[in-house]
C-alpha cells in the first residue's frame, strides 16, 4: 500500500501592476518638462527633447527589465516555510521556516496605495541585520493580507514567547521620527533656548536689526504665501530635528532577555543607555498610540515595572520599543509578558456609558472653542471687524472638529480583564492601552468631581508600587465599579462591600 503525497504547493507571482511601481520616477523629468513648455507657452527647447528621448528610452530599457525580473519573481508558502523565488541571471531562492516568522509588515507608499498594492516582508525577529527577512514587492492589498494571515497562522506561537530576542532597531522605522510632537514642539524648543541664551547674554533679539527687517518684509508680504512657507520650513527643520532626535535616543536599540528572569534594553548613539529590568518587577507593559503616529499605522512600548527610580526617572527608563509598526509593538509585548498572544487583542474590551461621549464633548467646547471664540470677539470689537469673521468661521470650524476628536476619545474608552492581567484603553491625542497584573494592584481610589456624579461615573485608580505608580480607568459606571475593582484585585475592598 502506497503513501499518498501531498500535492506540491503553488508558486505565485506579484501582481502584474508591479510594473506601474518601477514607473514613479518618471514624475520629476516629465513635470520638469511640463513646467517648461508651460512657461514658454508650448515652445520646448532641443535640449527639451533630447531630455524627453532620454526619458523615453530609459522608460523603455527600464520596463524591460522590470517585465523580465516580474515574470521570474514567484514565492510560495507550503506547509513548513515561506519561499521567494527571483532573478535574471543569477537565480536566487531564499526561504524561511514558518516556525520562525515573528512578524509580516505590510508597507505601502503613495504610490503603492494609488494602484491598490503593498509591500510583504517576513522574517524573524533575530535577524537584526535584514538578511533572515524576505521582502516581496508587491502584491495586491487583498492577496497580501491573506498571505500574511497564513504566515502568521501557521507561526510557532510559542517561539515567540520563548525567543530571548524581543526586538532590534530597523532603519525602516525612521520614517516614524516626524510623526512626533519633536516636529513643532522641538522647534519651539529649541528657539526657547537660543533665545534664553542670547538673553543671558544681554542681547535682544527681537531689536536685532536684520531679524526686524525679516519680520518687517514678512508682514509686508503676501500672507497667504509666507504663512504657509513658513510652517513648511518649521515642519521642515522639527523633521530633521526629530530624525536626529531618534537616531541618537535609539541608536543600536535591542530588547533581549539575556537569562530568564532579566530584560535589557540598550540604545543611544552618542549617550549609550542599558536599562535592566528583572522579571519579578515587569508589572505589565503600557502600548502608546500618539495621533500621528496612530495615523501612519505605528505605536511605542513601554514597561511597568519597579525599581527604576521616581516617576519621572521611570518614565526615562521604562521605554521598550521606539516609534515603530504596531504589529511589531504588539508583538514585543507579548514578548516582555512572555504571553504566547497578544494580550491587547485576545478579549473584547468593555465599552463605557454613552455619557461619557457627552462628557468630553463638552469638556472641548467649554476650555477650546468657547474661550478661542469669545477671544476674537472681544479683539474684533476692540480692533478690527476681521476678527469677528474669524471668531464665527473658528467656532463653525472647531466644533465638528472637537465633536470628531470627542467620539475617537470616547471609542478609545475601554477595560477587561484577561487572565492575570487588567487591560485599560484611553485617550485620542495619546492612546494609551495598559496590560497591568493584577496581583501588582495594591489599592483603588475612587474619584468623582459633582459633575462625574451626576452623570453617574466614577474614575477608578489602581496604585501600583511601579511606572507612573497609578493608573486610571476613567468614567467607569459608578453602580459597576466596585465590583469590577473587587474582581480585578480581590481582598482589597471585600471588607467595605461586606458592610455595605
């Protein structure tokens, strides 16, 4: 009697509008072209079209070798690993066993998600370097999300758990420096600093003679140009300050349990810091969403955990993971819990009460739009009746703006319990989601002010001997608190709800 085989996996191509990706830079030569012709009212110069020929034949040789290398492109996943077949002349294969994936990053540019494609790279955690890592570019969105659910299906969860290597810094992720508040707030920053400085010096900058003159001719100027220009180049220069920012905060990072009770994190360029973590006082792990970098798909870490010092020493010391893909910052929290799935996403949080909505809608209206508006109001009745249009346009603005922000805050909300660990999810310009052990909560306080009272909302607060040494689960059911904190961290309140 024979074995039946199992049937040979099928090896797959990229999407044929790959080829359109390798066609981007086309752009710059033909809208420098265009702008010509433009300017001269049709006319292009012979050195116009000699450009244009060089154009069209390197868009052709281009094309060529892209449609050759597209069609000898296949990869295939079969029960074991994940393979990448490519090249023209030189043939190469390379494969990783499934049981090593730790991660599938999807990435798409501008141009990737004009023609519905993605970038799908694979490839395990230890690979610091990018050679363990297989990139394939590009597959349609729908065919990349059902490859990376295989991939990450069929990966050996509980290597991921034991892998004593939880992350290590990626060049990719510097595209998430500007999306930090270090793009405008640095700026101001550092103008701050300058300016003390020069003040200390006895010098007034403001009555230095060529910084009057620029404001002098910013004035004079067309302002719906300079304004924008100048917030362009405040952008511009808080990126690359948030780019150098990043390189020398998480220079060489790595995240590795170098025994089984010790985590160490090292980073720094110029100033080198490693932080060591023993296991017994990782009290849980704090998963940061800032608005930006919410937006681009990217999130940091960071540990609760004692012995690091007070509160603003630990909030230095406990960083995890720098600004980086969410997949990769859920995945090294599993890690530094050593939880074989993710603990952010394995339960259901519990919304709040709908009131909570109206809460935060109102708070935004009372301490943003009404005071921004009866400010112009005011200046616009003393000074000129432009600033009473802008008092009505800014309020008619600023309303669906806050109402917008109030939902997103309001469907942050939320809390479980899931096995050993309390989960808390909040916040809108920061979303903060908090897997805390509960058998690390020493007490609960709770909180009210009238107004919270009246709607029938509590704020509950876990004091935890670590991190920020509190935690809040905010407007919470103040009929379904205390039992939910007795649940969450049993004896601290059975006394109380014995006698009551």
């Amino acid at each position: 009697m024979t074995t039946p085989t199992r049937p040979a996996a099928a090896w797959h191509r990229p999407a044929p509008r790959t080829l359109l990706v390798h066609c981007g830079w086309l752009a710059p030569p033909l809208g420098s072209l265009a702008l010509t012709a433009l300017a001269t009212g049709g006319r292009i110069p012979a050195s116009g079209w000699i450009t244009l020929a060089a154009v069209a034949a390197s868009f052709t040789v281009i094309t060529v070798i892209g449609l050759i290398r597209w069609s000898r492109t296949h990869y295939q996943v079969t029960a074991d690993s994940f393979a990448l077949r490519s090249g023209v002349l030189n043939r190469r294969l390379r494969t990783v066993p499934l049981h090593r994936i730790r991660s599938v990053d999807l990435t798409a540019t501008p141009l990737h998600r004009l023609l519905g494609l993605t970038v799908v790279r694979a490839g395990a955690t230890t690979s610091g370097d990018g050679r363990g890592e297989i990139a394939l570019d590009a597959l349609t969105v729908p065919d990349a999300h059902r490859l990376r659910t295989a991939l990450l299906a069929r990966a050996d969860v509980r290597a991921l758990a034991d892998d004593p290597v939880l992350a290590r810094i990626d060049r990719r992720w510097l595209r998430y420096a500007p999306l930090t508040f270090w793009v405008v707030g640095g700026v101001g920053i550092a103008f701050g600093t300058v300016y003390r400085v020069f003040d200390g010096m006895g010098i007034e900058l403001w009555r230095v003679g060529f910084i009057q003159d620029a404001f002098t001719e910013f004035g004079n100027s067309a302002l719906w140009l300079t304004v924008p220009c100048a917030l362009f180049a405040v952008i511009v220069l808080g990126s690359i300050g948030a780019l150098a920012l990043y390189v020398e905060n998480w220079w060489g990072f790595s995240a590795v349990w170098t025994d089984a009770r010790t985590l160490t994190v090292r980073r720094g360029l110029l100033t080198t810091r490693a932080v060591t973590v023993e296991r017994a006082r990782l009290h849980g792990v704090l998963l940061r969403e800032p608005l930006l970098l919410r937006a681009a798909g990217g999130a940091t870490a960071m540990v609760v955990a004692g012995g690091l010092g007070d509160r603003e020493e630990a909030r230095k010391r406990s960083a995890l993971l720098p600004p980086a893909p969410r997949d990769e910052a859920l995945r090294v929290t599993a890690g530094a819990l050593r939880a074989t799935r993710h603990p952010f996403e394995s339960v259901p949080l519990t919304a709040h009460p709908r009131v909570a909505l109206r809460r935060r809608m109102m708070r935004g209206l009372l301490f943003f739009v009404l005071p921004v508006t009866a400010t112009l109001l005011v200046l616009g009745a003393l000074l000129t009746t432009v600033l009473l249009h802008c008092a009505w346009i800014f309020a008619l603005v600023a309303t669906p703006v806050v109402w917008l922000l109030a939902r997103d805050a309001y469907r942050s909300l939320g809390h479980a319990l899931n096995g050993p660990h309390l989960l808390v999810r909040a916040g809108t310009f920061s979303r903060d989601t908090l897997a805390l052990e509960r058998d690390a909560i020493a007490a609960w306080t709770f909180s009210s002010s009238p107004f919270a009272r009246r709607a029938g909302l509590v704020t509950l607060t876990a004091a935890v001997a670590a991190g920020e040494h509190g935690y809040r689960v905010r407007d919470f059911a103040a009929d379904e608190a205390p039992a939910f904190a007795a649940t969450a961290a049993p004896g601290i309140l059975d006394e109380f709800l014995q006698k009551r």
